[in-house]
C-alpha cells in the first residue's frame, strides 16, 4: 500500500519532515540512512520491522509514502504496514496539517 499526500510542493514537504526529525523535535522518529536517500524510522516497535520511504513525483504536486521492511523481519508487510503509516500520519497531521490538501491510498 501507499499514501500520496497530495500538496502543492512535495519536495519541500519532504524536506521539511526530514528536517523536522534531523533537528530531534519528535523524539519517536529518527533518520535511517541509505547511501541513495534517507528512510523515517520509527522509535517504537514499528522501527524494528522496516522504515518509512518518502518519495515526490514527478510533477511535484505528490508526496508517496511507503513502508519497506527490513529482510530480517518474519512478519508480512500487510501485517503492520498501515499501523507504522497510521504513525505518520499522525505526525503529518499534528506538524504539517496545512501543507497538504488530501490523502489518498493506493
């Protein structure tokens, strides 16, 4: 599954969110690193299944979010993918609720 946040500059949101955690303000999110781009993880139980992609398209009205999960984790995606993004969504809403018009699913 996956989100698309729909909104008028997703790279900046982007941006803004890994800001938002580089900077420590949310204490139950972290950066996970990857040579080619920086994943959100989670500090609690969901961090240890797998991280949280952040992806603008092309037009750069969409902001994708995705949940990966680590290779060592024996749980299916399906089984907590919309739990970890029920966490994102909740920092979007309480840190970035007027930098989007709508959610959609995929």
């Amino acid at each position: 599954m996956k989100l698309e946040l729909i909104t008028s500059n997703a790279n900046s949101l982007k941006k803004d969110i890994i800001s938002l955690i580089e900077d420590e303000e949310l204490q139950t999110w972290e950066i996970h690193p990857d040579t080619n781009d920086k994943y959100l993880k989670h500090t609690g139980q969901w961090g240890e299944k797998g991280v949280i992609k952040l992806k603008s398209d092309i037009t750069n009205k969409k902001l994708e979010v995705q949940v990966l999960k680590f290779k060592r984790t024996e749980e299916s995606l399906e089984e907590f993918e919309g739990y970890y993004l029920g966490r994102f969504c909740e920092l979007i809403f309480v840190n970035f609720e007027n930098r989007f018009n709508s959610i959609d699913k995929k």
